[in-house]
C-alpha cells in the first residue's frame, strides 16, 4: 500500500514519521536487537521464539495463526481459577475452523487503535478487519483539541484518518458503538447495540478517560472535562456565550495547553494546581518556574499548592472555591486532573489487569489472541523494568504498530515505554524524557534567556534530559536513554560529533556547566 497513514506530529520537535515512528538518530547499534538493551533475549519475552527484526520491522510476512504460548514476562499471571478456561482460549485462538481470512477486531479508534489496523492491513491483505469505537468522529489528534479551541485549528485539521482511510483499507468502523464487554471463550465481542462480532485476534485499545473533579458542583453548567471533540466544542459554543473568568484545574498536558489557548482569548485566566510546579510529569522546578514567569508576563493568574473544593453556580457556574479559602467567580472551569484507563470491557474476563491492562513486549496480554496498546495498555517501562502506564502519543502510536504487526502474525517487540513528552507553551519548547532529578547531572543554564538543558547520567548511561529553549538533539538524547547505551558524562559534554555536544556553544553563549542543582533564570 502506497499511501501510507501519516500520523501527525503532535510533539515539536519529536518528529513522529510516517509509521509514527520516533525520528532518531543510531537507535541500535549494528547487530543489536531492541529487546538486547532490556536485558533479556528476545525469546524469553514471549515471542514464539520467532526473532523479530530490527526496529520491529518483520522477520518474515504474511499471516500466521496465533500459537498457544507461556504468557511474556510482564504479562502477569491468571488467577489460579481461570487456567482451564485460558487454556480453551489459547485452543480456540489457534484454529480458524477452516476459514480463509483471520477476523480482527479494534477496540478504540483513535491513535493505537488506527495504528494497529494501519500495521495489520499492510501485512495482511485477506483478513477482515472491524474498528469499533463509541465515538462518532474519525480518527482525530487530542493534543490539537486545546488548538482547536483556540480558533488556530479547524476540525478538519485534527483528523489524521479520514473517511476514506478506512475505505481504502477495507476497514469497518463501527462508529458509536461502545464494546461492552468480551467473551473470550466463544472469542466475540458483546456491542452496545446487542451485535456480537466474533474475533480471530482482538486490539484493546480503548484508550483513557479524564478523571472527574469530586467536589460539589461538578455538574454545574460550564464545568467541563477534555477529552473527546465532544468536548472540545462544547467548550468552543460555551465561550461563546460567556464573558466572564475562566478556571482551569490541574497543572499536566491538558490543563497547561488549555490556559495557552485561553489566553489568546482577551478573558482573565486562572490554572489551580495542586503541586508547586507545572507539570510535573517533565518539567523540574527551573523549567516550571520559567513558564510559570511567562504566564505572569502574559496576565495569567497561577494558585500553586491549592485545590478546588467546590463549583458554585444555580445552573450555571458562577465561581469556584479554593483550599486556601479564597473564592474566584468564572464561567467557564475546564478540569484537567488526570486520566484513568478504559479498562470495562475486559474486566473479570481473565485479562491481566493493573490500573490498566498489562501486556509483554510483543504488547501481547496473558490471554491468547488478545493485545492491547495506547493508553489503556501497561506496558515494561525503559528505565524502570516493569509495566507502567505510558499515556503518551508516541507509546500509543509505536505500541498500537507492534500489536498490529503481531496480530498479523509478524513478530515484532516493542523497545519499552519511556516517559517523554514535548510542548511548546507561549512560543518556547520543552522536551524531555526519562528522569530529569538525581543521579549525576550536568546542566547549561543561561540566565539571561530561555536556554535550559539538563542531562541526568548514571551508572554509565544517560538516564533523562530536560531541554528548554534550544531543543537540539533531542532525538539523539531520547535513543540514548531509551536504547540504555553506554555513555560517559565526558562523552556527553564533550561529543561534538553526535551532535550534543555542549562546550563549543557554551563559550559561544558565555553560559555555564555545572554539575550538581542549579539556579534560575530570567526570562
Ligand atoms: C487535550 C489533550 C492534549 C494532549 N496532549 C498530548 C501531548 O502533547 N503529547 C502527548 O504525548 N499526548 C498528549 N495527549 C494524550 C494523547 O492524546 C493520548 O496519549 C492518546 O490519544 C492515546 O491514544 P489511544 O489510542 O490509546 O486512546 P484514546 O485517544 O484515548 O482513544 C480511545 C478511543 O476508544 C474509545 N473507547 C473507549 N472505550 C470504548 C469502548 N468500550 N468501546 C468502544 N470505544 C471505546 C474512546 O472513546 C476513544 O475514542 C493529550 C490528550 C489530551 C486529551
């Protein structure tokens, strides 16, 4: 297939290409498998000893039925209680009574979701493929609904897969329809229509939903969650009709990008945050305090360390409560605290289950014929060794690849989750990954601009960076921490060839290196 899907690129300065990879330079060394750099050969990770290609890239082609196997590590062990029935499952997963084309059926259309179906396709030309999803809209980008909002993007300009990706694919999509739940014994998929689609290889990817607010009032007129373009424009008609302040609560990816596209929008803006920092999940307190300097600059009203312990209002919202007993009046509050997985449909079906649904490398669930990716999926953390949620673009992009190409029967391994992220807020870049506190760091600080980079090493790897202002380099950085290459601090400072190197442009700017906790800096 030519035309291939070409996700966008919802992370400045992460280039995702056109099979979403992550754009990096030397990822592997010659010879090495990704799976080497986990530390434990690719057979022992539940792949059918098949081994995969590099990058995940496949081994061999063309469909394959799916083997009874050992769940991978990782995957979790069933209760006791359900051996027997997991056992049937694995029996039923390896026959096809005698069909031609292998049934695979999608929970969840958006990103991991349409990634998979994207990967299947292309390997698996026969088989029949069903996408459900309980939303009505086609694939769109949720990092670009805040821009949406903004009147910067169009609803148009948020779908990555049109109408006629899925025709062109042969795709079914199954629009609002909510999978209700999934027998894995007769192997078919309860919708909420009362249909059962029988399944050959099933995709959970049915992402996350935005935790509510638990406080009075939170069904208050003008109380708004974002998640789903639902949202997005009730937020817009909302506005329309409002006048007054705006609230937003929670200081991650949503509620950060939310104040960005409200602040265009001639309104008085407060962000209340439980934490002394923006978000937490990647910035350290220099970064955050930058930002935090910028909003004030720009009129916007930041409450740290404080929390919402109510909405007042009749119908409508008319204010808001804090912890620290001062009370704001608003229109408008869009609550940003977080996500949980969408996990229903597969409770108490025998699929392991943490917070959300937990999967090897091969993004393969303990149950035969049955994978999950994206935000509904744990996968084995880089750094950490163990499943972790990963509610990121990237992981559900490459995780929603690889379950693809193994359910199209094309061994392939996932590399691991790593935590990473990228935004642009006010006109100045921040990415980072892996850990950005402890171990040896090495820092460049330029007092007098917004120049921040911070590398994290230790026990011979860089373990995080932190970059802010000049983003360089980033996609070296990222398959440094994420391929666990061995690099020495000297390396690191002093490298010019890969490209991170740090001195020439030190004495270029006059700035300094440091080793250890540093200052701040003025913006
Ligand atoms: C405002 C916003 C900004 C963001 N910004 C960034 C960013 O800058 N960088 C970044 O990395 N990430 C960002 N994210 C997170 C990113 O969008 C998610 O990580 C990504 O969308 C996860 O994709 P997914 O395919 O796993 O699931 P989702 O995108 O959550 O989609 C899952 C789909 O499955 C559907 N579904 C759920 N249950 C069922 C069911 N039982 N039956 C049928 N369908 C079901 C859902 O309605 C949804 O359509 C942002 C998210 C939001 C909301």
């Amino acid at each position: 297939m030519s035309d291939r899907l070409c996700l966008p690129r919802v992370l400045p300065g992460l280039h995702l290409g056109c099979r979403g990879q992550l754009a990096v330079v030397g990822v592997h060394g010659p010879g090495r498998h990704p799976a080497a750099f986990l530390g434990k050969p690719v057979a022992d990770r539940g792949d059918n000893g098949r081994m995969a290609a590099h990058d995940g890239r496949e081994a061999s082609r063309g469909p394959r039925p799916s083997r009874c196997r050992e769940a991978g590590r990782g995957a979790g062990r069933p209760p006791r209680g359900r051996t027997r029935l997991l056992a049937m499952a694995a029996r039923l997963a390896s026959n096809k009574n005698g069909r031609g084309s292998v049934r695979y059926v999608v929970l969840g259309n958006s990103v991991a979701g349409i990634a998979a179906a994207e990967a299947i396709r292309r390997h698996d030309p026969e088989g029949k493929i069903d996408v459900v999803s309980d939303e009505k809209a086609f694939g769109y980008s949720r990092a670009m609904l805040p821009l949406y909002i903004a009147g910067k993007k169009t609803k148009r300009d948020t779908v990555f897969a049109p109408r006629d990706f899925y025709s062109s694919r042969r795709i079914r999509l199954h629009q609002g329809q909510t999978a209700e739940s999934v027998d894995v014994l007769t192997q078919q998929v309860r919708l909420g229509n009362g249909k059962r689609l029988p399944y050959d290889r099933l995709l959970v990817a049915t992402g996350s939903a935005s935790r509510t607010l638990d406080v009075p009032g939170k069904e208050l007129q003008g109380v708004f969650l974002l998640r789903r373009m639902t949202d997005a424009e009730a937020i817009k008609r909302h506005l329309r009709s409002c006048r007054g302040p705006v609230v937003i609560v929670g200081g991650g990816l949503v509620g950060v990008k939310t104040l960005e596209a409200m602040a265009g929008k001639k309104k008085e803006v407060h962000l209340v945050i439980s934490s002394d920092r923006i978000l937490s999940q990647m910035l350290d307190r220099t970064a955050s305090d930058f930002f935090l300097r910028a909003f004030e600059r720009h009129g916007l009203h930041v409450h740290l360390q404080t929390d919402v312990t109510a909405f007042h209002g009749r119908e409508r919202l008319e204010g808001v409560a804090l912890s620290d007993g001062t009370r704001l009046s608003c229109d408008l509050a869009v609550v940003g605290k977080g996500v949980t997985p969408n996990i229903g449909c597969v409770r108490d079906t025998g699929v392991a289950l943490n917070q959300g649904v937990r999967v090897d490398t091969r993004m393969a669930t303990n149950v035969p014929s049955i994978f999950a990716a994206g935000d509904v999926a744990e996968p084995v953390d880089v750094l950490q060794q163990r499943n972790l949620p990963s509610t990121i673009w990237p992981s559900a992009t490459e995780g929603g690849r690889i379950a693809g190409l193994n359910m199209a029967g094309v061994p392939a391994t996932f590399s691991g989750a790593l935590r990473m992220n990228s935004v642009e807020i006010l006109g100045v870049r921040a990415i980072s990954a892996g850990v950005w506190e402890g171990g040896e760091q090495l820092t460049l600080l330029r007092p007098d601009r917004p120049l921040y980079r911070k590398l994290i090493h230790a026990d011979g790897r860089l373990d995080g960076f932190l970059l802010l202002g000049d983003v360089r380099c980033a996609g070296v950085l990222t398959s440094l921490v994420k391929t666990r290459a061995e690099v020495s601090v000297q390396a690191l400072a002093k490298d010019r060839d890969r490209g991170f190197s740090y001195r020439p442009r030190l004495y270029a700017l006059g700035g300094s290196i440091q080793t250890g906790e540093c200052g701040g800096m003025r913006n």
